[in-house]
C-alpha cells in the first residue's frame, strides 16, 4: 500500500500545473485506460552563456593514426547503470552485442517514476484520469512545453519545421506506434499526426509500408526506444512531419540499411542506438545535407558508433533542474552515466581542434537524458506512461531541434556546432562528470567544451 501511495503521488504530481494549451479528454486506449497527460505552460526561455567566441585552435597539425586517440578513463568513476540496478530498466540489454546496436531508452523504474509496467500504467492512468484538464508544473517527468521552454525553442516549436520531415530509425515491430502517438500528442496538446493525413509513415527499411518486422528478439523492447523518439521529437518540432523506418533487426548491416532508407526522403534523421566502434566509416551515416544525430551511450566513458563517425551528430546527457520559486534558470550538468569519447577508428575532423584527442572527439552537444529527471513517454506495451531517459531522449530532443531551425545548420550539422560552439545557442554545462579520465575534460564537464556534453545543451533554436 505504502508503494502503491507513492506512485499515485507522484502521479498527481505529474499533473498538477496550469497550461495556455487547451487540453481535450483522451480517446480510450489498448489498455483500456483513460491516459490524460499534462501539458506545461511556456516558461520564458533562457540563453545559455557564452564561454569563448569559438572552439580552440590547435597550433598542431590535425593528426590522426590508426593506434586510437588518447587515454582512456580510471574506472573510480560514477558506474553506468545496468539492467538490473535499483531504480531503472534498460529497454534493451546492454551492452550491444558484436555487430548489433542496443536502444538507449532507459525506464525509472522505483516508486518515484514508475513500478512493473502494469502496476505503473495502471497507476499513472487511474490519476492522469482523475485530473484531466490540468498541466504539468515543470517537474520531471518533464512534458512537451517543458522541453520546449528548457532550450530556448518555445516560439520555435509554435512557427518551425513546417514541412521537414524527421525519421526515427528503431528495429523489429511496433503495432502500436500511431495509437501511442496519438495519446501522447493529444495529451500534450499538440497537433493530431496521423497517418491518414500523410503525417505520419511507418515502413520498413526497404521503405515500403509492408511487410513491417517481427516482433523483438528475447530480453529487447525496441517499441518503447521508437515511442520515445516519436515522443521527443513531436515535442520539439509539433509541426514536423515524421517518417518511422523499422529495420527487420538490431543488427548494424540493417540499421545501416534504415538510415539509408530515411536520408532518401528526411531532411532530419535520429538514429537512437549505440554499441561498440568498429570500423572508421560507413556510407548510411554520411549524407550530405541530412542531420543524423545518434545518443553517445548509456555506459560512461568510451566512444560508440554510430556517435563517432564524422558526419553524425554525437550527442551526449544531462540531468535537468528546472527553475526553482526564485526564478532561476533550468540548469543542467553533466549526466554521471552518459558516454564521451576519443574514437579508436575515425579520424579527427578537420573542424576538430583539440589537442588531447588526436581522433574524433564525442560529444558535440547534450540535452537531458537522466532518467531521475527523465522525460514523460506513452507505450501501452509497457504500461502506458513512463518516466524514461537515455541519451537517445537527448538525440531525439537534438534531432527535432535542427528541424525547428532555419535549416542552414543541415548542410554539416556536426561541424556548424563546433564553428558555433561557445556562443549564446547553447548553454554551457560545467558541473558534473561521467568518470575519471587522464585527461579531465574527456569526462568532466567544464567552461567550454567537453567530452560528456560537448558544447553544451540548447539554448536558442540559431545553434541549429
């Protein structure tokens, strides 16, 4: 009972704020519950600090050889969390295994966000039910507008991406993407995105709209990494057209496969898996004129792929506090368990300077990814609404961010953040750490660029 108490509260809380959005009831869903979820009112949005007029220049020549880059981190570090540690699931099991990608959606799972999927969806629906009509109040789980007005994209979100389309790249099947879709846009009051208006596509790496893949393979959940990812990026970018691409597994020669597939039709593509660096490129993740932004892990220090390849965007996590009664901004540092990097395999860029790092250095930006101060999901698979994180929350809100942009960010996204990196679009992160590296920057955050959350999070939609 006494738990059964904690995770009504923390229901209640969810919902208790007041909202400019109208919000309508909720249509009956595959779990038979009413699920109404808040929407937040905009709060003013907030520049980030300018720490330097740009990256650093080396005074050496770009180097690179095929050994790696530099140290790798003492292990007296914060650990990664792990399917089985208190409080959080992973949705898929990690680490990924050879020649596989692993989902980066992690689920709280403690009396605070979430129990057993059932009992939380029960939970939550029951008092997403009982206030219907009220708004979130800018505490986690965190809802559309509260991620809009975190990044500075509140008035961006309202006028942008009319006409983009944004791919989600996830693997096996997902029978209920457009019903949990639908729940979480009409809950958020943002716009319906369905498929009968050409909105939303579901198809499946070959780009044909059947067969759709089988179910999971054993101990993975890859619909709830696809609801997330549709979930965050309709946040970001309500106007947004979105294109689902399911690949037949979670094998990286079909994965490649989808992002191929994406980058034929999407001018925005958010491929939210990671696992071990192996190679130094690969065509699918190389598109000129397309932004693919990939999470850098769940599991502390060590580059990840695709992150590290040189045309994605890498993006690393933050834990988020919103602003407090004295009217503080949303801060943000670095998440302990979120990936960096100095790549084994790719190069360093030419518009990479760091001294440290004679590869590819990762990440190049941040945003929240901390599952204690996660975002608000619906998967009636798993129960309905979750309080979830991961860095592919983190791509996915980075994704829809370029989308809402004025597009001029598009043609080399990874390299327009570190021309810009430093500057008023993106808010600087300096506190927290993800481990202890030989050099300190590849795992604590710090004034200017580091590795767990690269230049930092956004702040102004002119970043992207």
């Amino acid at each position: 009972m006494p738990k059964l108490l904690a995770a009504a509260a923390l229901a209640v809380a969810m919902t208790a704020c007041s909202s400019s959005m109208e919000q309508t009831s909720l249509p009956e869903t595959a779990t038979a519950q009413q699920a109404a979820s808040p929407v937040t009112q905009s709060a003013p949005e907030e520049s980030g600090k300018a720490t330097s007029d740009g990256p650093p220049v080396s005074s050496q020549d770009d180097a690179s050889d095929d050994s790696g880059g530099a140290d790798a981190p003492v292990s007296t570090g914060s650990p990664a969390p792990s399917s089985q540690a208190p409080g959080v699931r992973f949705a898929c099991s990690h680490p990924a295994p050879a020649h596989r990608r692993t989902c980066d959606a992690i689920v709280r799972t403690d009396s605070g966000g979430a129990a057993a999927s059932g009992y939380h969806g029960e939970v939550l629906g029951q008092a997403f039910g009982r206030t219907a009509g009220s708004a979130c109040n800018r505490t986690a789980p965190y809802c559309a507008s509260d991620l809009q007005a975190a990044y500075g994209l509140s008035a961006a979100a309202k006028q942008g991406g009319r006409g983009v389309t944004v791919a989600s790249i996830a693997s096996y099947a997902y029978p209920g993407a457009a019903s949990d879709l639908a729940v979480y846009r009409k809950s958020m009051g943002l716009p319906a995105c369905v498929q009968s208006s050409g909105c939303l596509r579901i198809v499946n790496e070959s780009g044909r709209s059947a067969p759709l893949p089988p179910q999971n393979r054993t101990g993975v959940h890859w619909p709830l990494e696809a609801a997330l990812d549709l979930d965050m990026v309709s946040a970001i970018c309500p106007n947004c057209k979105l294109l689902l691409v399911l690949a037949k597994s979670d094998a990286d020669a079909d994965l490649a496969a989808a992002v191929t597939t994406a980058a034929s039709s999407a001018a925005v593509i958010d491929a939210g898996y990671s696992g071990a660096e192996d190679r130094a490129s690969l065509s699918a993740y190389d598109h000129s004129g397309r932004v693919i932004a990939a999470p850098a892990g769940d599991e502390g220090y060590g580059p990840r792929q695709p992150c590290s390849f040189a045309g994605v965007v890498c993006v690393g996590g933050t834990t988020l506090t919103p602003p407090g009664q004295n009217g503080r901004s949303w801060t943000e540092r670095a998440w302990q368990s979120g990936g960096s990097g100095c790549s084994t395999y790719v190069s360093k860029p030419q518009w990479q300077h760091l001294k440290e790092c004679t590869m590819r250095s990762e990440a190049d930006v941040a945003a929240v990814a901390d599952p204690q101060s996660g975002v608000a999901v619906y998967d009636a698979g798993d129960g309905g609404w979750l309080q979830a994180g991961g860095t592919s929350t983190a791509s996915a809100i980075v994704a829809a961010a370029f989308a809402v942009g004025p597009g001029l960010a598009r043609a080399n996204a990874p390299a327009w953040i570190w021309r810009h990196g430093g500057g008023a679009a993106y808010r600087d992160v300096t506190t927290g750490s993800n481990g202890n590296c030989s050099v300190a920057y590849f795992c604590q955050a710090k004034e200017g660029y580091d590795g767990p959350t690269g230049w930092g999070t956004p702040a102004r939609v002119s970043g992207f």
